[in-house]
C-alpha cells in the first residue's frame, strides 16, 4: 500500500482515499479533504504477502523513484494564471466540478526507508484543448515533512509557491510508502514480472488492485486499481507505473509569491 497524505490515507499496495476535494490554487479557499484511518494487517495468501511485503521494503529502500499515473486525477485547464481546479478519486465526479483527466508525475527522494521528499506535477488532458485555443496551467506540489508548498507551471516549473497546509495536499512524508494491507491472493509468476492481487474495501468502496513486480529484483512496476461502484460513488480504475531513477535529485527551489 502507498503511503499517502493526511488528506488522504495509506494504500494496499497503492491504496488511497478514494474521496477527495477541489483544489483552488492562489484563487479561492481551498476545501480541506477527511481524514481517513486504516487498519493494518494482511490476509489470505502468506507466499503472496510474504512476496509483497519484500517488494515493499526494497522499493521504500531506493533512494529516488518516479512514478506515473493516468485515471486517479482530474483537473481543469483556465486562461487565468492563478487558478487551477483538481480534484482526485471519487471526488474527480463531482458534478460541480468542470474537469479534466489529467496525468500525474511524482518524484519521491527516499532515505532510510522512508520519503524524504516528494513533487508531484498534475497536468490536465483536454482533447477539445488546442494550441491557439487556450492555454493549461498545470499545478507543482512540494511536500517536506513539516511543509508543503504549492505553484502553477508555466515555464520549467513553477513560477512562485505558497504554502499550504500538510492535511491539504494529497500526500505526505516521513514514514515509509509502501505497507502491504488488503487480502491477498495466490501470486502468479508471468516470467520477469509476478503479479499481486489483493482486494480491501475504502471508503465504502470494494477495489480491486493488481501490482507486477518484478520477479528477480522485487521491484513495482505496474499497478491498475479498479473501486467498485457504492451508494452515493462511482466506479472508477486508474494505472500507475513506477521507474527507478539513476540520479537523486535536489529538491525543487521554492521561490514563496509575494
């Protein structure tokens, strides 16, 4: 399970909470999303578990990843610089919300087992958005353990932060990100790559998670999560992949708006 925000929650495998909250960033007041508290433990398969539990402690070992994810996150695109809207899980459907999938690329700087650091860049895909017809705006989130900073890109980054309080970001640091919690079924080895699935239920909602991790070196390398419709949420799926990086990288320079 990913670990994730105090706006979120921790993951089996790459469990999240599936509700969520718009984001207005430098424009309105941003809305705060529930807290959420998950049991730990593991069920069902023990060589499963066993598996994901040594996958879990080597890739919360590597000094720096990247990951990747279509379908979790959707944002809007604005001509106004200083407003983005986004909004993740469940809450990506609410229908006050005019948004877009987006894709989101996240860069974690680990040590000891536990993230140092991450940046997470969430960039709007707009099909009916053309060049010369308007413009996105993606957002860059920064999130130390003690501070979080928020910006939208423009040009190579940011162009100035604010601050913005831990329990509103959708991830946090200082503890490992990987904890194996769900109920897990029997691995099936597909020669590079084994595949994990485990099932637990968020939020009121039943998901499905399938991880490929690789056979030899126990590393993530794709996940696919798919939360089962409930009264008053949709269904919905989303895909992660996960690359290791050769280089650790500095975290970004903040530059706080005046």
């Amino acid at each position: 399970m990913r670990h994730l925000a105090s706006s979120t929650s921790r993951r089996a495998g790459r469990r999240r909470s599936l509700a969520g909250a718009a984001l207005l960033v430098a424009a309105a007041a941003i809305v705060a999303v529930p807290l959420d508290a998950y049991g730990y433990g593991a069920t069902g398969n023990p060589a499963a578990i066993a598996f994901y539990r040594v996958a879990a402690a080597k890739t919360d070992a590597l000094p720096a990843y990247v990951l990747n994810q279509t379908g979790w996150m959707r944002a809007s695109d604005s001509v106004q610089k200083n407003h983005v809207t986004w909004a993740w899980g469940f809450a990506q459907f609410h229908s006050r919300l005019v948004v877009f999938p987006a894709r989101e690329h996240i860069v974690l700087v680990q040590h000891a087992g536990s993230t140092v650091w991450l940046e997470d860049v969430i960039t709007p895909i707009n099909a009916r958005c053309h060049a010369l017809a308007c413009k996105q705006y993606p957002i860059e989130i920064v999130v130390h353990r003690t501070v979080a900073y928020e910006g939208i890109v423009l040009k190579g980054g940011a162009k100035c932060f604010k601050k913005e309080a831990l329990r509103k970001v959708p991830y946090t640091v200082g503890t490992p990100f990987w904890v194996a919690v769900g109920h897990f079924a029997p691995k099936v080895v597909h020669g590079a790559l084994t595949e994990i699935t485990s099932t637990y239920v968020n939020e009121g909602q039943h998901v499905r998670e399938t991880d490929l991790i690789t056979t030899t070196t126990k590393l993530f390398a794709v996940s696919e999560m798919h939360a089962a419709a409930a009264p008053a949420r949709r269904a919905f799926s989303y895909r992660i992949t996960d690359g290791r990086l050769a280089k650790v990288p500095k975290s970004p320079r903040i530059t706080l708006c005046s």
